[in-house]
C-alpha cells in the first residue's frame, strides 16, 4: 500500500530521528516561555518563506512534507544549542539504572499516544481512500492550530503544579481550578467561532474542491474543548504528581476503541467516522483517567464563570452569525466574524466583571509595566 508514498514517508520520518534530541521539556521546566515563543517564530517564518520558495505547485508535496519535518527538527536543535547556556554535555554520572523505569513509562506512553493519534489517518488511507485522508488532515490541521494556543496554557502550569504538589498541596488544588477556569473561558468561545466559520476557513486555505471539510471541522471543534482540558487534567497532572503509570491504560482503552471504531465508522462516513472515533475514544479515555485520579484532583466547576464564559459565548455566536449573513466574500467572513466574535466577547466579559478576564488583563499590565 506504501510502496508509492516511500519519497514522503522518508520525508516525515526525519522527525522521528530528530525526536531523541527534544528537550522542550527542559525549557517549560525552567518556565523560558519568552524564548519558546521567539524560537517557535522564527522557525514558522524560516518554513513558510521556505514553502513559498519551492512549492509551486501539487506534485511539490514532499517538498512542503521535508520542509515541515525539517521545521520540527530546527526547534529541537536550537534547543540543544541553546542548552549549552546551562548545561555541560558529557555523559558523567548519568545513572541510567535509577532513570530508564520512569522514561520507559513515559516512551511506552508516547508509543501508545502515538498510534492512538495516527491510526485514524492509516486506517483511513486503507478504507477509504486518499481524498477522505485529504479532508480529514486538512480539517485537522485547523483544529491543531488553535488547540496548539490552548494547551500552551496548560504547559505553563506544570513547573508549578509539581513544586506545589511536594510543598503546598492547597495551592496546588487552587492552580488546577484556576486552569479549568482559564481554559473555560478560551476553549468555548474557540470551539463556537471554528463551528462558526469553519466553511470559510476552508475557502480561503484550502479552496473549494475541500468544502467538504467544513463538516468535518465542525465535528473536529468540540475536540478543542476535550483535549484542552485532558492535557492540564490528564497531562500535566499526571506528570507533576508522578502518576504517569495511571495514563497507560487510559491509552490502551483510547487506542482498541479508535480502531474499533474506525473500522465501523470509516466505511459509512468517510473521515467524518474517523472525526467521531477519535472524540468519542478521546472523551473515554479522559473520563477514564478523571476517575482513576478523583482522590487527588478534587476539582471545583466554578458556577459563575461556567455562566459568565457560556452567556457571553452565546452573544458572541449571535453576533457572528449576524455579521456574517451580510457579507458574501469568505475572506471579509473570516476577518469580520474573528475581529467582532473576539471584541463582543471581552466587552461582555469586562462588563460583568469576568474575574478570569480581570486576573488576565492584570497580568498582561503587570507584564508590559515590566
């Protein structure tokens, strides 16, 4: 079945090489947030000048796959360069016996993470064919940008959430809660406005021979709110409280499920199966792993900014839906839908006092007084 695609898979695997040398975790570790970003930017740059340089056309395809593999591997290497500010490379007292247990845990975990997060893609290639793969990666890759801004919030979280899990438990309880009401008030206005314009999103990036795949981002959005959550819930949780074993069943379950799933679905619906194997194998596995950790968690829903963040939601919607049915060209939708979704939002929540905008707009002072 591959035997046509070996070019590309050559092309995508180089991350694969260049994987065993990612230590972002060592930046989020030291919370170097800024350096992150001014990384991140610049090898977004240096790649999107790339592609348009030497993708000019559909038979460039792995041409644009290798210079978004060597994209990845850039930031794995300006880490290690990076790295040399703090850290002096030999291999002296490593004591790997006292470390291999917990990385093997966190690599099996990975391995699972890993088929469970490619094998609606694989499957789909077999079922259904390659215009179904087309639409489901593409779909995809706007839902992974905007989840990719969520769960950045999360990641800021884990250095503190493992200090205070050995040092001041109540505060750790309190900064869970506050994430929840955090990503609350982000997730669900993200989630309404990619529903929203979804069939535009589509038009401007990937043209009208992919409309089809305005249903498929619709199905994909309530994603944004799940895995949002599981990565503090689940992620970040898991790993500052050392509970990293917890999550390998969890991905076990996800990963049997998505297949089963997949082969019935996929068949029927195309990748709009593959969109539901994957949220409903998602949500299991997330509620799976709430379950097994609900000693440790006790998480607090907070009832007001439930409230607060789902009226101002709907107003947003309504608003969007409004501006919208005036305009006709999909680029003025995308532009005037985000712009008015996005003031309307903030305005109401400043109106009625939002506590998660106030303590957001108060750090974002405090930064640029700085």
């Amino acid at each position: 079945i591959f035997n046509d695609d070996v070019s590309l898979l050559l092309a995508c695997g180089i991350q694969l090489l260049f994987n065993y040398i990612n230590i972002d975790w060592f930046y989020r570790g030291r919370e170097e947030y800024v350096y992150i970003v001014i990384r991140s930017i610049m090898i977004k740059i240096a790649s999107i000048i790339a592609i348009l340089l030497f993708v000019r056309d559909k038979d460039d395809y792995i041409v644009y796959a290798l210079v978004s593999s060597l994209a990845v591997c850039g930031n794995y290497v300006f880490n290690i360069l990076h790295a040399r500010k703090y850290v002096k490379f030999d291999f002296k007292g490593l004591h790997l016996k006292k470390h291999m247990t917990p990385v093997m845990v966190l690599a099996l975990i990975t391995l699972l993470s890993t088929i469970y997060n490619k094998v609606d893609v694989t499957m789909l290639g077999i079922l259904a064919g390659d215009a179904a793969v087309g639409l489901y990666s593409n779909s995809y890759k706007i839902i992974e940008m905007t989840l990719t801004a969520l769960t950045s919030i999360s990641a800021v979280f884990l250095p503190r959430l493992s200090y205070y899990y050995k040092n001041d438990r109540l505060n750790f309880f309190r900064l869970i809660n506050k994430g929840i009401d955090i990503l609350l008030f982000l997730a669900l206005p993200a989630t309404a406005g990619v529903f929203l314009l979804a069939p535009d999103v589509v038009l401007v990036l990937f043209g009208e021979s992919f409309l089809d795949a305005g249903l498929t981002i619709r199905l994909f959005a309530p994603m944004l709110i799940i895995r949002s959550f599981a990565d503090l819930i689940c992620y970040q949780v898991s790993i500052s409280t050392e509970n990293e074993k917890k999550r390998l069943p969890t991905f076990l379950v996800a990963a049997i499920l998505n297949v089963i799933m997949n082969y019935t679905l996929i068949p029927k619906y195309l990748q709009n199966g593959a969109v539901i194997a994957s949220i409903v194998s998602e949500l299991v596995a997330d509620v799976i792993f709430v379950i097994s950790m609900r000693k440790l968690l006790k998480l607090k829903i907070n009832l007001k900014n439930m409230i607060d963040s789902l009226s101002s939601t709907a107003i947003m919607i309504l608003t969007i839906y409004i501006i919208t049915l005036f305009i006709d060209n999909s680029i003025l939708k995308l532009i005037f839908g985000v712009f008015s979704g996005l003031m309307v939002y903030i305005l109401f929540n400043y109106m009625i006092k939002n506590k998660t905008l106030l303590l957001m707009l108060d750090r974002i002072s405090n930064k640029i007084k700085r």
